[in-house]
C-alpha cells in the first residue's frame, strides 16, 4: 500500500511542479511581449517626436524670417498658423515619450523648449543661434535615446 500511496503522491507533486513551470514560463514569455511592445511604442514616439521637433523649427524658422524681413500681415499670420499646427504635433509623442522613459523626459522637453524660441528673435543671426540651439538639443535628445534603449 506505501509504494501506491507514494506513486500517487509523486504523481500530484510532479502534475503540481509542471504546472507551475507552465505559470512561471507563461509569465516570463508575457513580460518579454509587454517589454517588447513598449520599446516599440517608444521607439514609434520617439521618431515621431523628433519628425515633429524638425517640421516645427521649419515652420517657426519660415515664420521668423517672413517676420524679420517684413513680410505682409497675411502671410506672417499664414505662417503663423502653419507654425501652430506644428507645434501641436509635438505634444502627443513628447507625452507618450516622457511617460514610457522618464530618463528621456527632461532632454525631450529641452528639445521641444528648444524648438519653441525660435519665436521673437531679435535678428536673422539670433535665429540661425536659436535654430542650431534646437537641432542640437533634438540631436541631445536622440543620444540619450540611443544610451537609454541600448
């Protein structure tokens, strides 16, 4: 009766350590899918957050000079609204960017800061200064991605 009584304990004890191997495998290979799904969301928002940090210094670039160079009302206010719309496209991916990688926060609102003084600048060499500060800080931004998904 003891060897019976033993070959059904064992019996349990292995059903009970394969199944939860099967948990423990179960959620090993969930947590590599959810890491692998945010590294590619962050990657997305980081491609469309430096997209959108080049499309606004354009615009605001545009926008600066037709100002500087005293351009009519109607086509400073054009490139105004342009300018907006741009600036508009930054919010979602520096969002989405600074929540998934807190280490990216600060130098994706750099950039973005960066990008936004384009605006008021005194003089065309002020703006090409400010226009090199934001490329450098997009290209700050994109390093610090670089070593935060390597």
């Amino acid at each position: 009766m003891w060897p019976s009584i033993i070959a059904v304990v064992g019996t349990l004890l292995g059903g009970t350590l394969t199944g939860l191997l099967q948990i423990k495998s179960a959620r090993i290979a969930q947590n590599a899918a959810r890491a692998d799904q945010r590294a590619e969301t962050l990657r997305r928002a980081l491609g469309e957050l430096v997209a959108a940090l080049g499309d606004h210094r354009r615009a605001m670039w545009h926008r600066e000079v037709l100002r500087l160079d005293g351009a009519s009302e109607e086509a400073v206010e054009t490139a105004r609204t342009a300018s907006r719309t741009t600036r508009s496209a930054i919010t979602g991916p520096l969002v989405t960017v600074s929540v998934l990688e807190q280490s990216l926060a600060e130098p994706a609102r750099q950039a973005a800061l960066a990008a936004f003084s384009l605006r008021n600048a005194t003089d065309h060499p002020d703006l090409a200064s400010r226009r090199e500060a934001a490329i450098a800080a997009t290209d700050e931004l994109v390093a610090a991605a670089g070593r935060a998904m390597a």
